[in-house]
C-alpha cells in the first residue's frame, strides 16, 4: 500500500498511537495509512497484533497470496514522503514533550493516548465521535515468522465463509486478507470479549448461559468437522467470544463464535503431527494426543468438556506443567485409563514410570481413583461444586436463573447439575471411540432441553400411505 510506511530504526516505546497511526510490529514501525481508521488496540501474542478498524482496503487492494508482497514505494514519492520528511515525522512522534497515558482492558479502551504538555484531549474526542457508530472490523497482523500461520488461518476462514453464505456457522466472520509491509493480515468481524475475560470479570457462568454455549460450540463443530472437515485443535475458552445474534424470529439472544484458527488441521492431514503432538493447548489436550495416538476430530469434543468446566467452575478442570501431572489429574478424577488402547502410544512408556513411581511412593493415591462410573459421577461432582463455590468467594456468580417449578426448586437445580456431569463424562471419555461426536452430543438431554435437535438429526419415519 502506498500509505504504509516502515521505519528503518526501532523504538522501544512505540506500542501504537491514534494520531499518527504508528504500530510495532518485529524490529520496526509500521504506519497505517488512509485505507484505516484505528479505533483501539485489542492484545497483542507471539504470533500477532489485534487492533480495531472501521475501514478496510478496497478490493482493489492487493490480495493475499504467498507470493504477493505490498507495493514498495521509491524513496523521494510524494505519497510516502522524502527521507527528511520521514525523520521530520518519526522526531515529532518520539517528541518529549508529549506525554502518554497507558490504558490496559479489552472492551472499548484506547492502549496509548497522546497530548502536549498545554493539555488537549479535543483532537482524540474528536475522532472518538467521527467513528461511532460505524462497522467495526478487527485487524489480526502477523508477525513476519509466522506468515504460514497468517496464511492458514486465512485459508481456513476464508473456505468457512464461502460455505456458509447465511451467516450460522459460528464461525468468526472473514472479511478481507492482505499485506502490510510484508505482514500477513486478516480483516474479520468484530466480535464481544472472549469467555475467559467474562470469566475474569464477572465469574463462572450458569448453567443455563452454559448450555446455550455449548449449544452454539457443537452447531459449529458439526460444520467443521463435516462440512469443511476440519480440527479446530485449540478450543478454549480463550478462542470463543460472544456475538449478539438479531433474528425476528428468536429475538436477540448472545450468542457465541469461534476463533483463532491458525492451528487448525485438516482431518486428512493429522498425520503430519505425529512426530511430536503438539497439538492443543495443555490443560485441554485429549489423552489420545498425551499418550501419542492417532487422533482425530475427537480432539475437540475433549477440548469441549474441559472448557464447559472452566465455564461452571471459572477455574481449569485440569491444572497441570507436565504431562504426567496431566495424567494424575485424569486419574484423579475420570478413574484409570484403558491400558490395551494406550500402551500402543509414542509417549506410553515415560507416562507409565511416572505412574508407577506414584503408585510405589504414595499407594494411599490408588484407592482414591474413582473405579465406576456412578463413582467418576461424583468425583466430578464434588471437584466442580468446590472449584465453583470457591468462585463464588471471588466474584458473584452472574445470575440467570432457570425456570425452576415452584414445588422443588432445590431438587431441579440438583438435577440440572447432575445432568451436566453426566453431560461432562459423555465428552471427557478417555477411549476416542466411545467419545460423542458434535452430532451425538446435540442429542443429549442436557442439550435438547432448549430445543429437541433429535427430531431434527433423526426425524421419525413417516407413515405408510401418508402424505405431509
């Protein structure tokens, strides 16, 4: 782009300004020119920068591909400037004389606000009036090492947006894919904060929000995983933010999507993780993936129960550094893993000596593993129960309550709860085979109380000789 500009020198300060538009990315500074309008600054990770814009470049910008490169300018143009009137402008933005007020958060809030020492502030009101209320885009900029990734997310989205042309996916909503001074960029829609902050904000959720979540996960699910058969392979509840959905029919009802798809993996190509599994993230990683199994679009259904846990509890089901106390937490929990499925597993053995060094050292630990099924019921239980009140303690507990009948309120709060333990342990299934699919899941009772999806997924057989 002919507006975009990258100085030669770094500065260590720099982070991002709305006045002159100037963003750190690797060793430079890069500014956004007049194809954007900056809002604020949402995170930044090791691999990207999020920030907020209300304008993206036209199509006749440049597309992405990973050959393309943005249009280089010739030093002395007049739409970049000379090398003095680039120093002019790179002086005045390191000018001591102005002042920064840093601004942590999300939601709405402005990372670096700048005005002179004689005060000010009009120029940023100013700009804070002339976008409202425009269509708010957010811009995911890559750092240059990880242009694949940038690449493959965009990939991805891209092909999830062409199939589904009405918008119900779930899936966060691709709009544009360029470059920006050789940074791989995606322009998507702007979406609500992700789970994980609301958790840090107000708690856990209720079950009532929490089953309308996970009714929304598993549509999207079956529409990766049968549709553009795809592994989300990093669902947490970080890479799941909410959306207001406005439908005449249903109403506004909050909804959720998923994000972050750069380590997605296409079903047919799991292999090529085999070597060393690094594959989700480690308190939502599925014991096929600790053990060194094939896995499959499986991955995610373990990814789903853990992070509808962490919804009811505000806290990781399973907190571990190491994949053996990983394991232990499993065990502590879900009861002993079928050893016939597992021993087949790259990672069997060190997993295994870990175990055994446990069992000889502490065998009290043996008798406390769960060894039927009604026996995991209350383990689990009891480990969401205590992780929840001690949420309580911390913060208040949104509050969305059921429809409870006027007899035994107590009695159906009880069995909503049970009911999604049981829920829990259809998903967090140590043997891949046995675990549902997102089809399956939408079938159960924890699920098909908002609306009876069996009639839909399975619809009865019609009668003979009748018509409808």
């Amino acid at each position: 782009f002919r507006s975009l500009r990258m100085t030669g020198k770094h500065n260590p300060r720099a982070s991002l300004t709305r006045d002159d538009g100037f963003l750190r990315l690797d060793k430079g500074l890069i500014q956004l020119g007049s194809e954007f309008e900056f809002v604020r600054f949402l995170t930044q990770s090791t691999f990207a920068q999020l920030l907020v814009v209300t304008r993206i470049p036209s199509p006749a910008s440049s597309p992405l591909s990973p050959g393309s490169r943005s249009h280089k300018r010739s030093r002395g143009s007049n739409q970049c400037g000379s090398d003095s009137e680039r120093e002019k402008k790179r002086k005045k933005f390191e000018e001591p004389g102005r002042q920064r007020e840093r601004f942590k958060g999300e939601n709405g809030k402005i990372l670096t606000k700048r005005s002179r020492e004689s005060g000010g502030g009009g120029k940023e009101d100013s700009r804070e009036k002339a976008v409202a209320g425009k269509k708010g885009y957010v811009l995911k900029i890559f750092n240059k090492q990880f242009e694949h990734v940038g690449i493959q997310e965009s990939t991805y989205l891209r092909q999830a947006r062409l199939s589904d042309s009405c918008n119900v996916s779930g899936i966060v909503r691709w709009e544009k894919a360029f470059r920006i001074a050789g940074h791989v960029c995606i322009a998507m829609e702007l979406l609500g904060p992700s789970l994980s902050s609301r958790i840090t904000e107000k708690g856990p959720f209720s079950l009532p929000e929490i089953r309308s979540f996970a009714c929304d996960i598993l549509g999207s699910l079956v529409f990766l995983h049968e549709t553009l058969g795809l592994i989300h392979a990093d669902l947490k509840p970080e890479n799941i933010c909410t959306a207001v959905n406005k439908d005449i029919s249903l109403g506004t009802k909050e909804k959720v999507k998923l994000i972050d798809f750069g380590n997605g993996i296409p079903r047919k190509d799991t292999a090529i993780y085999y070597d060393n599994f690094e594959v989700q993230t480690f308190a939502y990683r599925a014991p096929e993936v600790l053990f060194g199994l094939e896995f499959e679009s499986s991955i995610d259904l373990w990814g789903l129960g853990c992070t509808l846990a962490e919804l009811y509890t505000g806290k990781p089901l399973f907190s571990a550094d190491k994949a053996h106390q990983l394991l232990f937490a499993m065990l502590n929990i879900l009861g002993e893993f079928p050893i016939q499925i597992f021993e087949k597993g790259k990672f069997y053995g060190p997993l295994q000596f870990h175990l055994n060094r446990l069992y000889q050292h502490h065998p009290q630990v043996k008798k406390l593993i769960p060894k039927s099924k009604e026996g995991r019921v209350g383990k689990l239980l009891r480990k969401l129960q205590s992780q929840r009140q001690e949420g309580k303690n911390s913060t208040e507990i949104r509050k969305t309550p059921e429809k409870l009948p006027k007899n035994n309120p107590a009695d159906h709060e009880d069995s909503g709860v049970q009911e999604f333990v049981r829920f829990l342990l259809t998903l967090l299934t140590y043997n891949p085979n046995d675990r549902l699919s997102a089809r399956q899941a939408l079938r159960h009772p924890f699920i098909s109380r908002i609306f009876p999806f069996s009639l839909i997924l399975n619809p009865p057989p019609r009668e003979k000789g009748r018509v409808s």
